[in-house]
C-alpha cells in the first residue's frame, strides 16, 4: 500500500520503481498485515515488496515460494499488465457455492476473467482438475503453468498431462540453465511420447511471448479424433459368370478410409477391408450415397454355397448374380477398368483412439500451424 492506495510493483519500469524508492514522502505498507513495506529488486529482476521486519506469523510468509517461483509470476503479471489487463495478484474468490479460491495471478479486461496458477511443487492431475472445477463455476477461465526443473521432468510433467482437454490448458514451464538466466520457455509437448503420431509444431515460447499469444487468442485448442471418417471404394469392372446374362457388372473391390487428425487428414491404408463384414450403418450409407454414381449393385449379405455361409456381397446389375468374393482380388490397382470413389463421411467409432484417449483429448497449439 503506498500511504491509502494498493499498488503493484509490476507496473513500474525500472526507472519508475527506482523513483518509488527514493520517495521518501510516501509511506509504504504490506496489503497483508499493514506492517512497514521496504521495495526490493532480486537479483533475476523481479520488483517487489517485503517486509521491513520479519513477519511475526507465517500468514505474512510467501509459503516458502522460490525466487524463481516469484520472478515467474512477476513476468505474467507485468505482461498481463502490459497488454492492458487490470491485474490482481493472489487474488481471493468465491465459487456460487461458496467455495474458496486463491489465483497467483488473476486479471480482468472487458467481460473476461483469468487466471494464471504457476504450479511450482507437483500436484496431481485430480487436484488440478478440481481447482480448475472452481474456476470454471466462478466464471474464470484458468491456464496451468506446470514447473519443471529439467527437460526429463519437463516430459514427465507434461507426460501426467498428455491427455489433455479443452477445459484444462495446461503448459510446462522450464528455465533453460545454459541460456541467459532471464528465459523461461512453455512448452505444450513432451518429447517421450514419439510413437504417436504428431502432426503439430510443439509450443515452445518464451513466456512473455507465451501469455500474449494466449491473451489474444493465438493458442486455440484442436482436438485429435474427429467424429467424422471418411470412406471411399474402389470398383473394378467384371464379367457376370452367370452365362444365360453374360454382362459386365461393377464390383465393389474394398473400402478405404481417411481420418482427420487435429484437423489433417490421413489415410491410413491398413485400415483398408474387404466389404464382406462391412457393418450395417456403413453398408446403409455407401448403398444409399454411391451405389447410383457409380453404377453397382447395392451390396448385401447373401448366402453363398461356395463359402457355406453368408457375407456382404456384390450382384451383378443385370441378372443379380452373386459375385462371389474370391473371384475379386483384394488388390485391383493394377486393374485399367478400376475408379475410386469420391469420399462419404460415415461416423468414427473411434478404433485408432490411443489408450487413455477419448474425443475431447487434444493439445493447445498455436493458430495457423
Ligand atoms: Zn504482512
Ligand atoms: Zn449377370
């Protein structure tokens, strides 16, 4: 409190805060506990208050914060600031029910509310998920920034998180050692999980960089399954071996699928069946969309003597033969009479979700990537 008014260190530059310092007509106090104030600088940068003797109760105490934990939230707070955020720092709040929240960093601009938690010791990803629930009935939209001290951590940390949702941004922060000691990158990705497919550029930015991307929108959230697939056919041209028709007729060869991952779309060719146990919903919506463009009989399942048992079949167009699945080969590329078809859009069940991944699993990426 400078003499009646709460003010925050973050909003002066440099030199602003050294003439702070030397205003000796002013009287300075803790918001706290109203106890005297003295005005510090760390060595990392960070403006800051203290008290000018040490409090007598632990309310008063930083909770054992680091230097590095402070600096943190000095940096989100002044960049917040600077993009015109009215900004508060352990800001206290009630949920409707009545429950409490403390924000490291809370700020307001026009009708949005955020807060900024930069988590420094771990926290499991239930508590998170619970403190998020709080913010999200107050009305305040939460971003995580989750410490590490080491890439490896780094990875682990994010790791815990991998499955993350829309409702839950979560990010790592790391201060690289090597580089000037000012930098702390966001990361959005951890490097162990390689197997998977990845078609995003990872986050990496410095952390202004990071909360004024995140501010303004340039970090949206893209989900990794779509609930749509894609579906095409190829079609070969065969003779009818019913001799008393003898006509050539379109036969449906085998179905191919395309998926969209985070939003790109992939064909994946081991996902290519024959038609024979095509499921019903998928049958009904090739028939009905395709079968007429393209000139095929609807596919069926027909009882076949051949097999001694039943599947899902061609017929011919003309006498309604059966066109027996082992007279087709599985592969008709080569095939001069072979068409694909355009693509119909036929529901995702879902069979490449990864496990512990569900629709709404996705990843905060920056727009335009
Ligand atoms: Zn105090
Ligand atoms: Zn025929």
């Amino acid at each position: 409190m400078k003499n009646e008014e709460q003010i925050y260190s973050f909003v002066y530059s440099l030199k602003g805060w050294i003439a702070l310092k030397e205003d000796k007509a002013s009287s300075f106090s803790m918001a706290c506990c109203g106890n005297q104030a003295i005005l510090k600088t760390s060595n990392l940068g960070t403006q800051f208050f203290a008290h000018k003797a040490k409090p007598e109760t632990n309310d008063c105490s930083t909770g054992g914060e680091t230097e590095e934990h402070r600096h943190i939230k000095y940096l989100v707070s002044k960049t917040l600031f600077e993009c015109g955020w009215r900004v508060e720092v352990e800001k206290r709040g009630f949920t409707p029910s009545g429950e409490e929240w403390i924000a490291d960093i809370y700020a307001e601009k026009g009708k949005a509310k955020i807060a900024i938690e930069v988590q420094w010791s771990p926290q499991t990803f239930i508590e998170t998920r619970l403190r998020q629930e709080k913010y999200a009935q107050s009305g305040v939209r939460c971003a995580w920034l989750l410490r590490s001290g080491s890439m490896k951590a780094r990875d682990a940390i994010v790791g815990d998180y991998a499955y993350s949702t829309k409702d839950m941004p979560v990010f790592s922060i790391y201060k690289n050692k090597k580089q000037d000691e000012q930098t702390y990158v966001v990361y959005n990705v951890n490097k162990l999980k390689t197997d998977s497919y990845e078609p995003l550029e990872p986050i990496s930015l410095e952390l202004e960089d990071f909360i004024k991307s995140l501010v303004s929108s340039k970090i949206k959230f893209t989900k990794k399954y779509s609930p749509v697939k894609r579906l095409y056919l190829k079609i070969i041209k065969q003779n009818c071996w019913n001799r008393r028709c003898g006509g050539t007729t379109k036969v449906v060869t085998r179905m191919y699928f395309k998926e969209m991952v985070f939003g790109i779309e992939i064909e994946y060719l081991f996902q290519s069946k024959a038609i024979d146990d095509c499921d019903d919903q998928i049958l009904k919506a090739l028939n009905s969309q395709l079968s007429k463009a393209y000139n095929f009989a609807p596919l069926r399942r027909r009882y076949s003597k051949t097999v001694g048992g039943s599947y899902v079949a061609n017929s011919c167009i003309h006498c309604d033969a059966l066109m027996g699945k082992h007279l087709i080969g599985y592969y008709n590329d080569e095939d001069p009479s072979m068409v694909k078809t355009h693509c119909i859009d036929i529901p995702n069940k879902g069979d490449l979700i990864e496990q512990g991944e569900s629709f709404e699993f996705g990843k905060w990426v920056m727009k335009g990537m």
